[in-house]
C-alpha cells in the first residue's frame, strides 16, 4: 500500500481559501481480493467552502476473497465465476459551515452538505459491460444537527440506475455475478425441536408502544450509549429517472429491456413510525422495442378495400381490425431430446408474425402508506399494453400456441391492518390468439368446461377483449395460493358458463322458445345506411312498412332483426374511435364545459323542484319537473361516459387498442339501427308485435362494401307453440 501526494502540499497561509487542492493517491492491492486499487482524494479543507472529490478504482476483485470476509456473498453468489472484476466510482461533497476562522470547524453547530456519486460502475472483466451501476447520486442541502440529533435530506436524485440480468440453461446471472447452484447432496436432516424456544426481542428495535417514548430516554440507534438520543433521519423525496435495465431468458427468448422510469417516493425515515405522516410513492416504468414473433415469418399483407376516395385512408387503417387469423396447434413432444421437441414447437412458433414492437406501453404504480398508530393506505399497480406474442416460445415449450393479443392488468390494494389486506385484480386480453390440442395443458390446469377455442370464444366481448376480475384476501401477512388460483379459475368459469349459455349461436338455436319455424315465402328485406350513420333513409322507412304490413295481415309470421357491417362503416367507426391526442384534448375540454353548464341547471331544477314540492304544487307539475331531471342526469351520465372515453385515448398503448376501440363503435353503431327498427316494429300496433320481433345482437363480420352496411329483417313462419 502507497500514500504519496501528486502535487506539492500548501496549507493555511496568507489566503488559506485559494490554495490549490490537497491531492493524496492512495494504491496498493490485497492478496487474494482486489489486485489493485487506486483511491484519489482532492481536498480543499480551508475554502469558503470546504469540499473533497474521491475517485475510487479496483482491478481484479475476486469473488472467493469476499466470500472469506463476507460468508454471505459465497452462499448466495458462485465466487469462482468472479476473476477480475472492475469497480469505479467517482464521489464529492461540500460543507456549509459558519467559521471564525479556516480551521474553527465546530459540529456541534447546525451545518449543511451536498454530497454526490457520478459514474458508479460494476464490471466483470476489463473493458465489458457495465452489469450495474448508476450515472448519478445527489443530494444537496443535506442538513445535519449533531445536538438536535438529526439529519434532514430535502431531496435525493438518483439518474440512470443500470442493471442486467440473464437466464440461460440452469444458470442465472444477476448483476454479473451466477447465482450460486443449489448441491444435488442431500442437507442433513433438521432435528426435531420439542420444546417452543422464545428469543429476546433485540434492544435495538424495541416494540412501538401505544404512545412513543421521548427520543432522550432511549438508547443511541447511532452509538449504542445508554441516554443518548437517536437520530433521526428524514428524506423529503426520492427521484430517480432515466434507466437501462434488462432481463434476459435464453430458455423462452425473452427479453424485457427497461429504458426509461421515473420513480418519486416521498417522507421516508424514522420518523413515520412515531407520526401519521403518510409515505408516496409513484413509478413509472416504459420499455423500447423488441422483436415479436416467430423464426423468419413475415407478417401478413394487410387487407385492401375497395371503397370509396374519400373513406380508402381510414379503411386501409383499420384493415387490420377485419384480418382473421388462424392460430396454429402445437403438439407436445413426447421425448425429452432437444430436436424432437423444437420440430414439436416449430409450427406453434412459425405461426406468429414478426414484429417489431414495444414489449410494453408502461408499468405504474402508485400508493400511500401510514406506519402510525398502525399500518394502513394503499397501492395500485398496472401494466399496459403488454404485448402477449414476445412470450410465444414460452408458451409453446408448454405446448400451447400464442399467436397474439395486447395485455393490461391492474391491482388495488387495500391495507386494513398490518396483517390483513384487500386485494382486487383486473385482467383484460385483447385479441387473444391462443389454441392448444385437445386436452391441453390450459384446459387441465383451469379445469375448463369446454376447450380452450371454444372457451376463448365464449368470454370474448365483441369489441375482442376479454376481461377477468377477482379479489384476493391476505390475511395474517400470507397470501394463499389456493386463493389466487380459485380467483382466476372462479372468474374465468363463470365468464365462460355465462358466455356459452348466452352464445349467439345457442340464442339462434331457442330463437322461438322451441316452436318450429321455416323460411317464409319472402324475401329478407334491407334497410340501409350512409356509412356509421344510425337514421333511416327512404328506402329503409319502406322496407320497414313494408314488414308491417306482413306482420299484420298473417299471424304466423315473425321477424328475425339482424345486423350486417360493412367495411365503410368500419372505416368511419375508426375515425371516431380513435381521435388524434388534439382532438381528444379538444373534445374533453368541450365535453367539461358541457358538463359545468348542465351542473348549473341541475342545481336550478332540483331548487325548483323542492320549491314545488314545499308549496304542494299539483302533481302534474312535479313530476314534469321530476322528468327533466331525470333527462338532464341522463345527459350528464353520457357526457362523463364520453369523457372516459377520450381520456382512455389519451393512455399509455392507448395506440394498441385501436382495433378493439374501433369494434366497439361498430357494435355500438348497429345496437343503435337494431334499436331504431325495432322501436318502430313494436310501435306499430300489431297484434303480439312484442313476442314476434326478435334482435339477435350484432356480431363483428364486417363485409367488404363501399357503402353503409345494413339491417336485415328475415321473416320466418313459426309453427307450433312458443315457450
């Protein structure tokens, strides 16, 4: 070990603040744990204000010297696997101090510091990868109180934390250094204790009693000296942003790459034990993109329309939306060699498309916590936009097909005490390609009532979205896995019994309560529409008549409503489901001026109202007043609905439900020309029009059309009698 000064030292003197700095190198290695290290130190100890700047580098640091002075690291870490490992840093920090002089440096007295670490870095060898690390660590106006026995820290900024992780065969990387493999000898046998062992509670950390006891009367938490007061640590908040963080698994090619996040947490220390100050936090968490699908394939050609010049744009847009895909079955292999079973699994990963996408749109998570006078608050977390096919290897090792969907989850939290806590979890798929053989892994493990195709199809909304929600009690700090799993396979049988029992093709099937019926005579008549347009034009008023005149002239006739899309109303449907950010912002704003305006005369008819009342106006009046209010609630529910709307527009991978958006429109545009036709049909006063009209709910089969799509009135002659 060296200590030698790399400049000449000069201190105090006539201007002690301006002399240059004090440089010490410190080098020399310890055998058999670092081969090298280098410490500088620039010091400047009678400045204005005082400061130093180390700079820290170690060469050669080698796993087995630290398993000998930290026995931990050996059991946790494989130490062989670290040879010559490469640390660097850079720290510096200033003190504020009041002086009487360069050298009067009284710490008994309130000072400040700021304090910084830039270019941490962890290495494996030489000139490799950065395996951990952090750009930047500052705090500033660090403001310690030796005699108050405290240390406040207003704000700590963390920049672009680094960090990779990697999972090939049985082994797993973390920060460089292989996770130690657990031994095939078998541990000695644990001997069986008999009598219940009660341990002391450490002195260090007593039990908080009800009401906490004066930081003078207990011991140091610093020194460890009877009647000495603790300190008490503070920090107002945390920020980290900026991140390069990556987990990569060799076994089912994935990679989930983290470049950005931003991290704030607020009123941490230990003080929010002892007070009802509640503990923030928020994250936020964004990936780039990655390579999505199967070995080489090629996505498919989108579909091209033939419309009209002015709706080609937005129906090439949204092409995508009426594209069938064709999951593909994977067999599981039933050898263990390597090569039968990726020419097993070949088909299941051939069949997804390649893409290059984000792996996901953001993760966040947010949540406030109270220690004091017990444990409460809450925390929700979300994911959206997971791309579900970058897990296709995954999946088809297990010998299920992936061929895509979009993924967003959520969970809120409530914490009641410190051992029980509320958990409530919401899961929704969107397009979801998923298939296996029969008698699948999936349908065994979810123990489904029907196969996993047919299961699928059964919960899907029509808008293509699939959505799961269940709670999760922990109770006693423990989390039952019987419980997580009753959640999911609970939710998802009930979804798929109600979905099969309200299957359009089963509604088709019991359409008349049993009775026989067979095609009438007649052909089906067309009712007409512009483009996503929901009135009747000319042509559709008369097709409608017509029908009624039927209706009226034979009993035994009745009318099957169904609802036909075109590729032009899918075009327009795309317009207005999804709008620009702008125009979203702009909508928003229109519909909240809205909002205020219908909230003023809400407040105006509900004094009316009570006015009436109190003076016993006629009834007549009250309830023409009790009717616009309804009306009017009417219209506030709508304008709230149409914001969310807009607002869910404006979410991160909001991009990536388009196509689900732009079908749930399409499906709401024919719910509305359904619901038009038929409220003409039962207005029209024929004899049992109300069991003799029957809407079967719209379906997503848009067909390729120029012009608006169609409501189509098939009449059926109907024998027998009706359940």
């Amino acid at each position: 070990m060296l200590l030698a000064n790399t400049q000449p030292l000069l201190c105090l003197g006539k201007a002690p603040a301006s002399n240059p700095a004090i440089a010490l190198q410190l080098t020399g290695r310890a055998a058999g744990l670092v081969h090298q290290f280098a410490v500088g130190f620039h010091l400047r100890p009678f400045a204005n204000l005082p400061r130093l700047h180390t700079t820290v580098r170690l060469a050669g640091i080698k796993g087995a010297g630290i398993s000998r002075f930290v026995p931990a690291f050996g059991g946790l870490f494989n130490p062989a696997a670290l040879t010559d490992g490469q640390f660097a840093a850079d720290a510096s920090a200033q003190i504020q101090i009041d002086r009487t002089s360069p050298i009067a440096f009284d710490f008994s007295q309130p000072f400040s510091v700021d304090a910084k670490i830039q270019n941490l870095a962890f290495r494996r060898r030489a000139g490799g990868k950065v395996w951990a690390g952090v750009k930047l660590i500052q705090a500033d106006k660090i403001n310690i109180s030796t005699t108050g026995h405290s240390v406040s820290i207003p704000l700590v900024n963390i920049l672009m934390p680094q960090a990779f992780a990697l999972r090939q065969g049985k082994q797993i990387t973390i920060l460089g250094l292989p996770l130690a493999v657990t031994q095939a000898t078998p541990a000695p046998p644990v001997p069986t204790v008999t009598k219940a062992i009660h341990m002391p509670a450490p002195a260090a950390h007593p039990a908080t009693p009800a009401h906490p006891i004066p930081a003078s009367a207990g011991p140091s938490a610093v020194s460890g000296q009877p009647g000495s007061a603790p300190m008490h640590v503070t920090v107002g908040r945390v920020v980290v942003s900026g991140c390069d963080i990556a987990y990569v698994d060799k076994n089912l090619h994935i990679r989930v790459p983290l470049t950005g996040m931003e991290f704030e947490a607020r009123n941490i220390g230990s003080d929010s034990p002892q007070h009802p100050v509640p503990m923030g936090f928020n994250l936020l968490v964004y990936s780039k993109a990655v390579t999505v699908g199967g070995n080489g394939s090629k996505a498919p050609a989108p579909v091209r329309v033939a419309a009209s010049p002015a709706t080609r744009s937005a129906a090439t847009a949204t092409a995508v939306a009426t594209r069938a895909v064709k999951p593909v079955s994977a067999t599981r292999p039933h050898t263990v060699s390597a090569a039968g079973h990726a020419a097993a699994i070949a088909p299941a990963i051939k069949s997804v498309p390649v893409r290059h996408r984000k792996l996901f749109s953001q993760v966040s998570a947010n949540g406030q916590i109270y220690v004091y006078p017990k444990l409460h608050g809450w925390i929700q977390t979300s994911i959206n936009g997971l791309e579900l096919a970058a897990f296709h290897h995954a999946a088809a090792n297990a010998g299920v097909t992936l061929g895509g969907g979009v993924f967003d989850g959520s969970t809120d939290t409530r914490i009641t005490s410190p051992q029980n806590m509320n958990t409530h979890v919401k899961l929704v798929m969107t397009d979801l390609k998923l298939s296996e053989p029969a008698k699948g892994p999936l349908r065994n493990v979810l123990r489904l009532p029907a196969p996993l195709d047919v299961a699928v199809a059964a919960i899907e909304a029509p808008d293509g979205s699939i959505t799961l929600s269940f709670g999760v009690p922990i109770r006693h700090s423990h989390v039952s896995m019987s419980a997580v799993e009753g959640g999911v396979i609970g939710s998802m049988a009930k979804a798929i019994t109600i979905g099969i029992a309200s299957s359009p093709l089963k509604l088709v099937g019991g359409l008349f309560g049993g009775a026989a019926a067979k095609p009438a005579p007649y052909p089906p008549l067309f009712v007409q529409y512009s483009p996503a347009a929901t009135g009747l034009t000319s042509q559709g008023d008369a097709a409608i008549r017509r029908v009624i005149h039927l209706l009226a002239n034979h009993d035994s006739l009745q009318v099957v409503v169904r609802q036909q899309l075109s590729t032009a109303d899918l075009a327009v449907a795309a317009q207005r489901a999804n709008p620009s950010p702008a125009e979203a912002m702009d909508l928003i704003n229109a519909l909240r001026q809205r909002q205020r305006r219908l909230l003023v005369n809400r407040v105006a008819l509900v004094g009316r109202l009570q006015g009436n009342a109190a003076i016993r106006l006629r009834s007549a009046a009250i309830r023409r007043n009790r009717d616009q209010l309804l009306r009017l609630d009417q219209r506030l529910t709508h304008t709230r609905l149409a914001i969310e709307f807009l607002a869910s527009v404006l979410e991160p991978g909001a991009q990536r439900e388009s196509a689900r958006r732009t079908r749930g429109v399409a499906i709401l545009i024919g719910q509305r020309r359904e619901a038009l036709v038929k409220t003409l049909l039962l207005a029209s006063g024929v004899d049992h029009i109300h069991r003799r009209v029957h809407i079967v709910f719209p379906q997503f089969k848009p067909v390729k059309s120029a012009v608006g799509g169609a409501t189509v009135l098939t009449l059926v002659r109907v024998t027998g009698r009706q359940h």
